[in-house]
C-alpha cells in the first residue's frame, strides 16, 4: 500500500543514505544519546540496534528524547536557516552591489558557513546568487535602451568582453541584442522538498519548476523561443503570489492556487491540465481514470503525454495520477517528492491540524 508505514529496516536503510523520501513522515532516536534527528541529519549515522523509529515529534518527545542541535528537527519543515534570510534581505536591498567574502566576513558571518548554507538550500553559493542578481538588474538596463558599458559597470565587470561573454551565457544573446527586448524574470521559490524555479511575466506565471529537473533547461529555451523574450533575474508580481500560495499549501492549508498561469500548451493539452486542477487534494487518479473523466477513454497515452509535458508543478498537479496498478510512477520531480506530495495532501484531506499535515 502506497501509505502502509515502512518497516523499521526500511526506515534505517533510509537515514544511512539520508534519503529524503520520509522527510517530514518518519524520525529516528537515538538511545545511546538520547536525541532525535531527521532521516537526513548529516551527523553520524547510529547503530541499528540504537536507532528507535517515530511517526511524529510528539511520539519522539513522550518517549523522553530531545531535539538534534544539527538536524533541528523542531524547526517547521522548510523554516529557512537566519543566516540565508540575513543575506537574501542584505541582497535584495542593493541588488547592484558587488559582494565578496570580505563583505560576508564584516556582517559577522563566516564565508564557509554562508557557502555552505546556500548551496544547501538552493545549490548555489551566495556570492554566485548575488552575481547572478547583478546581471539581471543589467539587463533591464539594457531592456530600457541602456547603454552597454553603464550596463557592464552596474553588474561589477571591469573588462567589457567578460561582461559580455557572462551575459551571453547567462541570457543566450549578447547584451547589444537585449536593448528594448521584452524580458521574463525568474527567481528561486524555496520550499521543504527542495528549491522550485519560477519564471513570470507581469501577468501571469510561466513555469514552476523543481530546480533538479532534467527538462527545465530545455523547457526554458522553448519558453524564450515561443515567447520571444530573454529572462532575467529578478520578480514580477506573480511570482510573490505563488510564493505566498505555496508557503500556504506547505503548511498544510488547502486553500487552492490562485495565480494566474500562462500555459504553453495546445489545446488538448490544456484540457488535460485543467482535468489535473479538478482532482482534489487528498485524492489519486489512473492515467485511464483521468482520461475516462474526460470522455476519452481510448486516449490514455495522449493523456499521460500532455500529464508529463505540464511545467508548473504542484499548482497543476501531475503528482495525482498514478500507474495503472496504483504504482508511483512519472514524476519530473524525481518520486520521493511525488510520494511526499501526495501524502502531504492525504494529511490535509484528513483534516490534520495545519501544523501536524506540514510535518
């Protein structure tokens, strides 16, 4: 059964290789020492025959163990590290700011546990994060018929052919071909099952996409190519809204998704999609029952097609469907998030407390 409780060797195979597929749903204690960590908590692993398994915190502090310093296991899943916070906000209050670690060191931080942190939390270091923020504020410099050496000089780049080749990199044009260019932005979503990419205009979102998922650099180039726009850095309103929605759904709140999307797709496609949206939370469908749903009943691989082609995950949600046998299967995501998602949402269509359905 898909929510059956693995058993407790399962459960220790998991937390040697700190899989993050029981994150939120299983901790271990440990009697030797008497605390409880996450599955994932990067200490030294126990013994077996140390090593005690919980469904809940509340089971592991009856039980008479206390909180993992390192993991920190009472924190709400997903709580962002104060230090991340510190510098996001440092960042976004000059975004033109040239950072270095001499700069980290002066706020009071270690630069190594800064890198660590961020490339923890979003697979990159912070002083790449703030390079990357610097060349999308050039290129709406750039967009607004700048010229291209203020261009260069706001980004931090004394040489104009590095400042040049990075943007080309980054942008896939030179940063000539940028001027009066209608620009796409795009800025990391942090969420308890790893950071999303989210990519908008001022109207709508384009993509919601996990940042490990093979397809996204493929789906972001035929993103540029249909609409004719580069992407830069940044946010535009939509992506604030779905921010504010997911943070919501994470707590265990199930009030829906609001923001207005963009869909690429073809009709058919977008019929799909929709069709995906009308599945309640809490509740699984067959690639054949979704498309029996839709009085397609013959097209149960167009159907499973245009589930695999959606680009905005969670809000369109393509975690909902499942094998014919009831198997997980198909997720861009990778399945452990699939198998998070969807019990995720069994906890909240329970009537969980919102606090008890996040973790």
């Amino acid at each position: 059964m898909l929510f059956q409780r693995p058993s407790d060797d399962i459960l220790y195979d998991a937390l040697i290789a700190r899989d993050p597929s029981y994150e939120g749903f299983a901790w271990v204690a440990v009697k030797t020492t008497g605390i409880f960590c996450r599955l994932t908590c990067p200490a030294r692993k126990p013994k077996r025959e140390n090593s005690t398994f919980y469904e809940t915190i509340a089971e592991c502090l009856e039980a008479g163990f206390r909180p993992c310093n390192r993991c920190r296991p009472m924190l709400k899943l997903g709580e962002t590290d104060p230090v991340v916070t510190r510098l996001i906000d440092a960042l976004d209050a000059d975004p033109l700011r040239r950072w270095s670690e001499d700069d980290v060191t002066t706020l009071g931080v270690d630069p190594s546990t800064v890198r660590r942190a961020f490339k923890r939390q979003f697979g990159m270091s912070f002083l790449e994060m703030a390079r990357l923020r610097r060349m999308g504020k050039a290129a709406e410099v750039l967009n607004d018929s700048g010229n291209v050496i203020d261009a260069q000089l706001d980004a931090g780049y004394g040489s104009g052919s590095g400042f040049r080749a990075a943007i080309a990199k980054l942008f896939g044009e030179a940063p000539a071909k940028l001027r009066g260019k209608a620009l796409l932005r795009a800025d990391w979503i942090d969420t308890p099952i790893g950071p999303m990419i989210a990519i908008a205009d001022t109207h709508a979102l384009h993509i919601l996409e996990f940042a490990e998922r093979k397809a996204l650099p493929a789906e972001i180039r035929r993103l540029q190519k249909a609409s004719g726009s580069s992407i830069v850095t940044g946010r535009y309103p939509p992506i604030d809204e779905i921010e504010a929605e997911l943070k919501a759904y994470f707590s265990g709140e199930n009030n829906g998704f609001k923001t207005r999307l963009a869909e690429h797709g073809s009709p058919f496609q977008r019929q799909v999609w929709q069709a995906l949206r009308e599945i309640p939370a809490g509740e699984l469908r067959t690639y054949g029952a979704l498309a029996a749903d839709m009085n397609m009943p013959s097209s149960t691989r167009a159907v499973a097609g245009a589930n695999g082609a959606n680009q905005i995950a969670i809000v369109i949600p393509c975690h909902r469907v499942l094998s014919a046998d009831g198997s997980l299967t198909g997720y861009g995501g990778g399945l452990w998030r699939k198998r998070w998602l969807i019990e995720h949402e069994r906890r909240m269509a329970e009537g969980y407390p919102a606090e008890t359905a996040a973790r």
